[in-house]
C-alpha cells in the first residue's frame, strides 16, 4: 500500500487541503474507488476505509494480481466535513457538480481537475454517493443513461439491485458522467445511509466490491457470491408521495415487502398529535428507499417502491 | 392585487406562500385580456437583494403615474421566501440552487412542484426579468447575460434596459435547468440581470435599472411615461472578449483599483496578502487591456476564487465607452 496526496490546496489558516489517495498493486490503472465528496457523506468515507483495510490485508497476502494498480480516495472533500457543512466551506459548491474540472477556474474546479487528472485513466470507475434526501436505500449500483453503460458489468457487483436513470442537465457536471464520457467504465454504489454510519450495508458493499474486482481477475476473493441483480429503471419505481406536512411515523421499511392498500406511514399534526393523512402502498412492491428524518413536507417522496412486474 | 401563486404547508405551523403582485393599467377593463403582460422576477437566491429595491420603486413609480400604464405588470419579489428571510442563497432544508430546478414538475418533489407553479405563472407573459445580484463574493456593472442559443431574440430587447453591458454566453447544459432557459424555451423572452453584489442594495444600480424597464415597457407598447435615453451598452459576444482573474493562492485579496476602471496591462488590481505573516502573497496584475466590470468583493480568497473579470479593450472598439 503507497498512500499519496492526489491534491493538495494551500490554505491561509486552516491547514492544507490535501486529497489523500491509497494506492495498491502496480502496473496498468485497473480501479478508481472515490469516497465521500461533500461533508455529510459519513458512511461513504466509512466504506472506503474499511475497504482500504481490507485491501491492505489482501496485498499483504498477495492476492492482488500483478499487472494492477487499485486507487482508493476515502474522501475528495475533507475540508467540509471537518466543519460539518454538506458543500464547499465557502462558496457553497458542490465538488460532484464541477466534474471535469478545470485547472485555471474557481477552486471547486480546480479540485475537479486535479482529482480528475489523477483518476481519469483508470479501466473502472466507482463512487459512493448520495441522494440530497434524507432516507435509507436498499443497497444497490446506479448508472445513468449515457449510452454505452454496461449493465451486464453492473450486474457482476451482485448487489440486489441495478437502477438505471435517465441524465438530466446536472448531471453532464458530476464524476460518474465525466468518467464514462472519458471511457471509464463508471458505478455509483449507494449503500443504505449517508450521515450515519450502517455497518451491514457497508460490509455488503465491500463484498461488492471485492467481487466485482475478482470477476475482472484483478483479485482473489472467494466471498459470499452476492445477489443475482434486477435491473430497475428509475421511471418504474412507484413514488409515495405526502399531501401534508408534518411530523413522519414510519411503519415500513427498506427492503420489506408490501401488499397494496398496506399502511405505510403517518403524516402527524405536529401540535396536537393526531394523524393528518395515512400513506398506503399504492401497488404490490418492495420498499427500495424510505424517507428517515422525522419531520416531511408536503409533495415528498417519502418512499418508493419497486413492484413485483418491474 | 397580491396573489398568492402557490401554497405548500411546512411541517410546523407554516405556510410557503409566493406571492406577486399585479399592477394593470385603469379603466381597461375589457381589454385586459389582450393586454401585454411584464413580469419582473427576483429573489431566486435568497442572498440577492438588489431585485428587492428594483420591484419596491418600480412599482411606485408606475402608481405615481398610473394613467400611463397601458400593460399588465407582474412583480414577483421573492421566489425563493425561506431563502431571503433566513439570508441563504439557496433553499434552505434541501440546500439546492433554486435556479437549478427549472422547468420544475407539477407531480415532483416540493421545491420540483413550486418550480412548476412559477413557470405557470409567468408563462404567457411578453417579456420576463430575472433580476440577479452576483453573490456575496462579487460586484458586478448592471448587465445583461444572455444564453446565445437565445441571442437573436433577447439582444434587440435588452439594448432597451439601460444597463453597461450585454453579455452573450454559450450555451451550457447545466443551465438548461434555470428559470430564462425554460421560460425562453417555452417562448417567453426572458433576460436576465446580473448588478451590484449579495447582501447589499446599490441603490444607483437599482435606480437605473428601473429607468431601463420603463423604457423597454415603453417599447413594448406597456408604458406612455417619459423615461430617459437608455445607455448604449457594450455588447460582448465572443467568449475571448473577456479575461478572468483567479487567485494564486489563499489570502486576502485587497483591491487597489476601482470597479468598472480602464486598466492597462501590466497594472496592479490588487494584492492577496498573508496578515499573519506580513507578507504579500501575490500582486494581482492586469493581463490585457481593458474594463474591469466584476471585482471582488469579499476579501477571503481560496487559490482559484475568482477576483474579477475584465472585458478586454477589442471588445469596448465601437461601443458607447468609446465616445
């Protein structure tokens, strides 16, 4: 294991930014993993780090195969998350927006293009990320629609789930896209949380990763085999949406089965206690992400279900 | 007449309202229907305060004189609520750029939902402005930026407003999901204003401003009152035109020129200094030839922040600042 500063800022009080990468194996840049890229992706870094461990233990035991070189990058953005802020500390940016970067612009940019110069070259792409809302996910690898994704190659993470989306304009801006516009073949992995750390899922993507990597003969790993994935669009998920807003009681959660006409959850007035609205299951499903903070608004997507058809 | 464009409930005892208010001419009752409509929009970040001042005289100045209104105005002072009264630039709770969720979706998430009901409300108006005040960061000469998929529609339009400097950028994905792309696309002419800086009213900005849309009123066939010779703006349309000035390095940038100077290359902008150590860390230089029309403002810098952008002197050949 070689630990090395990707990039590095200089700062005028606060210490350096500094991008730390670990690197292992060497030879041909066969895997990037990138962790967490704004200040509350807890769990993201949790993952990498444990993966660092394990990869360390593994290239020690000499089951790395020669010819490749793994980077693993726990965090891309140290500086929010060492003052709690989701975004840029100052101007408010989101470095997952800045993507490919460029290396005379504003410093969000600056630290796009030097993160990318540094893993832009690697066979296989993957990031764990986020949703800007708070819940719970059952584990799963997204890709967006570019054009030449690889669903089979997705499918290989064992992972339940493989959700596939449409681009929307935003996106043309993030990691995962500019990866695979410079022919990265690119996954984001979400496991079940982002500002608390989930253990089981975390485990569950590690073994993901590892088997993923033993598919490509990058590695030996001879783990638990994982999940033979559905592939899931996002358009076919069933929404749940909130009429009011209020205090949020959930009764089901991620993973769980259920029927049509099944409660959900309960919207609650938040003085006096009693149920505003009841949300029942609209189809058969599985609850692939329920919402977990304890107040919602109105017109929200407090779960969403993936039916039995899809 | 306030109108309220759209109600969401808070989870605690609170109603999101956005509200408008609509100014039409008197005695035209008839007519109202076939009368041109103006909408005047701002407050979409939350930390932009110029537009508040603009919707507060234009509206007086259209009452002192309200025989002389012969169209609808709509003046949407603040889209983003939540935003301007807790001073955050985006939506507070889901810390999303508002001018990032435009066309919005009826059927969507809240801030995908109030998005939708303001492309509603707006739409089937002749003209739109989007009044924007830079950020905390910089100071910015009143101008218009315009997107130049939009450039043949928009630059006749904006030359009425009164502003320094009509700036045509190109086209980028990304701002596909701002308020001016949907509503241009969706055939509301809608130009948007960037002048003076976050938190702060420049009150002669503001003042010129409102000179600029009674006149583009009164071109339009929506205003009979007098209003001033607009300014002859320069108008920038090669992306070449302009230089940028990033930071070097972390420090406080202290500026040694004025906003909207004539600089030569070679001349000294400003300093980032080190009040630590004592030391200059770097002299900020002029590149080229030109008009400094952004500076910055907010002395903490990071390497990369931007501390200004000139527009070089090929460009200002012909223009107005010529004369």
């Amino acid at each position: 294991m070689k630990k090395k500063i990707v990039y590095e800022i200089k700062a005028l009080y606060r210490d350096d930014l500094r991008i730390t990468g670990y690197e292992f194996g060497k030879g041909k840049k066969s895997v990037c993993i990138v962790g967490c890229s704004r200040g509350n992706e807890v769990q993201q870094l949790y993952v990498c780090s444990q993966l660092v461990k394990r990869l360390k233990k593994l290239e020690e035991e000499g089951k790395l195969t020669a010819g490749h070189r793994i980077l693993v990058i726990p965090s891309i953005n140290p500086y929010s998350m060492n003052i709690k802020k989701r975004f840029w500390p100052t101007d408010n940016t989101d470095i997952n927006r800045m993507f490919p970067g460029y290396d005379l612009g504003e410093t969000t940019q600056r630290i796009a293009a030097g993160v990318f110069g540094a893993i832009k070259d690697y066979t296989y792409g993957m990031q764990f990320t986020s949703f800007y809302m708070p819940g719970r996910f059952t584990p799963h690898v997204r890709m967006m629609k570019v054009g030449y994704e690889d669903v089979e190659l997705a499918k290989q993470f064992g992972m339940p789930y493989v959700v596939l989306r449409n681009t929307r304009p935003y996106d043309t801006t993030t990691l995962n896209y500019n990866w695979q516009i410079w022919d990265t073949k690119a996954f984001s992995i979400y496991t079940a949380t982002t500002t608390q750390i989930d253990r089981e899922s975390a485990a569950q993507a590690i073994r993901a990763i590892l088997n993923f990597l033993a598919k490509q003969g990058i590695l030996t790993y001879h783990g638990h085999d994982g999940y033979r994935s559905m592939v899931v669009e996002d358009t076919d998920m069933v929404p749940v949406r909130t009429k009011t807003a209020g205090i949020f009681e959930g009764i089901v959660r991620v993973g769980e089965e259920v029927s049509k006409g099944q409660p959900l959850a309960n919207i609650l007035d938040p003085y006096e206690g009693e149920v505003k609205e009841q949300l029942t299951a609209p189809v058969d499903g599985i609850v692939f992400f329920a919402h977990d903070d304890p107040l919602t608004y109105a017109n929200t997507a407090v779960y969403k279900l993936i039916t039995r058809e899809a | 007449m306030i109108k309220t464009i759209c109600s969401v409930g808070l989870p605690v005892d609170e109603t999101l309202e956005i509200r408008k208010r609509r100014i039409t001419p008197t005695g035209r009752k008839g007519e109202k229907k076939q009368l041109k409509r103006i909408s005047v929009v701002t407050g979409i970040h939350g930390d932009e305060l110029e537009g508040q001042y603009v919707c507060f005289q234009l509206a007086r100045r259209i009452k002192a004189e309200k025989e002389k209104l012969t169209g609808i105005v709509d003046l949407y002072p603040a889209m983003n609520p939540l935003g301007i009264d807790s001073i955050t630039r985006g939506i507070p709770a889901f810390d999303l750029d508002m001018n990032r969720l435009f066309p919005g979706n009826r059927d969507g998430d809240m801030t995908e939902y109030i998005a939708a009901k303001i492309m509603e409300d707006i739409d089937g108006s002749e003209v739109c402005i989007d009044i924007h005040a830079s950020n905390i960061f910089l100071t910015e000469i009143p101008q218009i930026r315009i997107n130049e998929l939009h450039k043949e529609k928009l630059i006749p339009l904006a030359r009425h407003t009164n502003v320094d400097f009509i700036w045509v950028h190109g086209a980028s994905t990304v701002l596909e999901s701002t308020l001016a792309h949907s509503l241009n696309s969706r055939g509301v002419p809608t130009l948007v204003v960037e002048m003076g800086v976050g938190m702060r009213i420049t009150r002669n900005y503001c003042d010129q401003l409102v000179e600029g849309i009674l006149n583009l009123m009164r071109e339009m066939g929506m205003w009979q009152g007098e209003t001033l010779t607009p300014r002859v703006p320069i108008i920038s349309e090669n992306y070449q035109d302009v230089s940028y000035l990033n930071a070097s390095t972390s420090g406080i940038f202290v500026p040694e020129v004025k906003h909207w100077e004539r600089l030569k290359k070679g001349d000294l902008i400003g300093n980032i200094i080190d009040p630590l150590k004592g030391q200059v860390l770097d002299e900020v230089i002029a590149p080229v030839d030109g008009i400094l029309f952004t500076i910055r403002e907010y002395p903490v810098v990071d390497a990369g922040s931007l501390l200004g952008r000139i527009l070089r002197q090929e460009a200002l050949a012909g223009s107005a600042q010529e004369e």
